[in-house]
C-alpha cells in the first residue's frame, strides 16, 4: 500500500503531493509492463519478463536533486536476472543533474527536506491518504 504525502513550506508558496510506496499492480513484471512509461525501461521490463528467476522492486519514490534540491517524485524501477541487471535513472527536470540512484521510498516525515524554491529547512510533510 502507497501513501499520498502533502509537501509545503512556511516561508514560500511550494506545495507538492507526492506518492510514497507500492499497489497491487507493483508485485509482477506483467502487470508493470502495462502502466510503465519510460521507454527503455519497458523494453527492459520485456526482457526480464521472459527469464524465470528474475527479481524486481518497483514503487514509487522522492527523489531528492543533489545539486539544486529539486524534489521528483517518480518510480523506482529496479531488475535482477541470473544474468543481468538494470536499475532506471532518472536527471533532474530543473538543473539536468543526475539524480540519486534510489529515492526516499518511506520514513519521508523522519527526513529533514528544505524547500526546493525558497531553501527553508524542514518542509511541512503531511501524510493525506493511503493509495493503490
């Protein structure tokens, strides 16, 4: 089960939603393949898809830019066969630096966020609703 989080900062206007976690059409490489968008990542889900000891995770994430702060909240998409492996990657919408390698996937409110337009520390993280 996901969790819809509300992001806002006491000294600017930024306000985000974002969706932590997993649903039921997380847990098979089928049912992924068919919401997946990224198109190496949907060829990539093709292959793996077709081996019979292949490992996932796959839930929704923040990430957190390095560079400028910038806060994305996108899949994380990561696959294990016997013989290969691929993890997507994501580069920040704002500044095209390359964004961590996994995101923040839970424990959002124990995570100390400054605010990506203002640098205010500590953003107000509000959890609103569970998902799937």
């Amino acid at each position: 089960m996901g969790v819809a989080y509300n992001l806002t900062c006491k000294r600017c206007s930024y306000n985000q939603n974002v969706f932590l976690g997993i649903g039921f059409r997380y847990m098979y490489l089928t049912d992924i393949l068919e919401w997946y968008e990224e198109p190496i990542g949907k060829e990539r889900l093709r292959e793996f898809s077709k081996d019979e000891i292949t490992k996932h995770v796959c839930y929704h994430g923040l990430y957190l830019c390095n560079e400028c702060k910038f806060l994305l909240n996108a899949v994380y998409l990561h696959l294990e066969s016997h013989s290969d492996i691929y993890t997507n990657r994501y580069n920040c919408p704002r500044c095209s630096g390359v964004m961590p390698a996994k995101p923040i996937d839970d424990e959002i409110e124990a995570v100390a966020l400054a605010c990506p337009d203002c640098g205010h520390a500590n953003l107000v993280c509000r959890s609103y609703m569970d998902w799937d």
